[in-house]
C-alpha cells in the first residue's frame, strides 16, 4: 500500500510540471510574433525642431520688448541715502514742510528778544503742532492754534546765578564748589487770543520766523563785507541766503546759561506779536534795532 501511494504522488507531481511547463510554452513570444514598434523618423524630427524653433524666436521677441519698456522708463536720481528724488516736483521730508506744502500754517508778525533785536516776517510752528500751555486757572493743558493767538509775552517768575558744584570723584557723592556761576530763570506765558481772552500758564514750544523780504534787503545793506571787517575779528560777513534763513526761538519754561555767563547773556523771547497788522510795526522796530543773525 505504502508503494502504491508513493507511485499516486509521483505521478500527480510529474504531472504538475509537465502542465505547468506547457502554459509556459504557450506564452512565450517567438521571434516571428515580436515586431519593432514602427516610427517615422522624418516627420518626427522635423515637428520637434520646428518647435524649439518657434519657442527660442519667442522668447527673443520678450527680451526685445522688456529690453525696449526697460529703456522708455523715466530716469530717478538717488541721493546720498539711496532715496528716490523726484526732478520735477520734490517731496520735502522736512518737518518744516516750507516747499509747496499750502497746509503750512504762517502767520504774518514780529518776535523781540530780550535784548532788544526785533525780527519780522512769517512766523509758524512744527508740521502739525499746536501751542499747548498749562492753564493755571483751570489748571488744565490747552491746546491753541497759532492762527487764533494775538500776542505771547514773557514774564521772569525768579532768576538767579546759580553756583557750580561738581562731585570730586565719579563714586563718592562728596562735592566741591568751582568757583563759577551761571545764570537760572524761570518762566511763565501769558497768551492773547484774537478774541481778547487771556491764558495764563507754562509752556514749552518752538517758534520759527521767516524773514521779510524786505528787512533782508535792508540787512544786506547794513550788513559788513569782508573788506570792511578787521582781519583779526572773529565775526565773518553773511552772504544774503545766510540772512534770509529761518529762524528758531525756544520758549522755555526754565532755563540756565554757562559757567562764566551773567543774567543778560541768557537771552529770552520776550513778546511775539501776530497778524498782518503787526507785520509794519515788526519792520519798523527792526530797521532801528541790530542785525539778529543768531
């Protein structure tokens, strides 16, 4: 029995193979049924090379054209900080804005410093400021176009010299006396309104003052040349842009001067008067009063 199953497995293993070899047999191509795929070498050619063609001529043609916008573009110049400046109308950065700014609030007048020079001429603020002044009655800050003031005047709350101290070393809080004194003061505002209201308070602003045209015509006039000044004076003649320039006033609220200094070197603004009515009596105080060129 044991022989004949042995026989039984055999003879299904032989076959397995010999089934399995002949499906092998039936799908294995011959070289007659293998064909190579048919191509046309002509026309294929041809079509890819009139292609690359057309594509370099393209992309010729859009370099011409940018190169040609390219050279049509208006020309800028930079300054110093690589900043675009338009040629034909300039955008001024300036907090002035004095070039072609309309919104620029001037105000027609005249400004008498403490020693007695008097300037004439436009007077303004900084690029959207306001005169702002603690009123002590209301104890309250306000804020005032200049367009609505009349007048400011300064008023000496207390002035002294004061001494200088200075401390002996930079860790030790001991100080010695130098044997100089500068002078100290303290101010306070009073502001006339058009309307005839008066403000009273403290206040810190800077007031700027174009020229007149003609007091700067009038100064140049009075004003030295080179020729006529000692060679061995420090003072140099100012050329007509020089006179003409803008000028800048500081009002303090407390304010001290150097070492060495007396009160009447600590100069001050003393009054500011506003509106075209004061323009005339500006340039007739200025004619008789000396150049302020500082």
């Amino acid at each position: 029995m044991k022989n004949f199953h042995h026989q039984v497995k055999f003879a299904m293993i032989a076959f397995l193979v010999l089934w399995g070899g002949a499906a092998y047999c039936a799908h294995v191509p011959t070289n007659d049924d293998v064909s190579p795929p048919k191509t046309e070498p002509s026309q294929s050619s041809g079509s890819e090379n009139s292609e690359e063609s057309s594509d370099s001529e393209r992309l010729a043609a859009r370099k011409r054209a940018a190169a040609v916008a390219e050279r049509n573009l208006p020309k800028k110049t930079t300054n110093r900080n690589n900043q675009s400046l338009e040629s034909a109308q300039g955008v001024v950065t300036s907090p002035l804005k004095r070039q072609n700014d309309e919104s620029q609030e001037k105000i027609n007048g005249y400004l008498t410093r403490s020693d007695g020079r008097t300037i004439a001429g436009q007077l303004f603020l900084t690029r959207d400021k306001r005169i702002k002044i603690e009123d002590r009655a209301t104890r309250r800050q306000r804020e005032i176009p200049l367009s609505a003031v009349a007048s400011i005047e300064t008023e000496i709350v207390r002035e002294w010299m004061e001494e200088e101290w200075r401390f002996k070393e930079n860790a030790n809080n001991e100080k010695y006396f130098t044997g100089r004194s500068y002078p100290a003061r303290i101010y306070t505002y009073q502001v006339t309104l058009r309307d005839g209201r008066k403000i009273e308070g403290n206040l810190s602003e800077v007031i700027y003052i174009d020229p007149a045209a003609e007091l700067v015509a009038e100064w140049v006039k009075r004003s030295p040349t080179n020729d006529t000044l000692d060679v061995k004076s420090p003072t140099k003649a100012k050329s007509q842009a020089e006179l003409a320039a803008t000028r800048r006033f500081l009002l303090y609220k407390r304010d001290k001067g150097e070492p060495g200094e007396t009160l009447d070197d600590l100069r001050y603004v003393k009054k500011i008067q506003l509106g075209d009515d004061r323009l005339d009596e500006g340039l007739r105080k200025a004619r008789k009063s000396p150049i302020l060129q500082d």
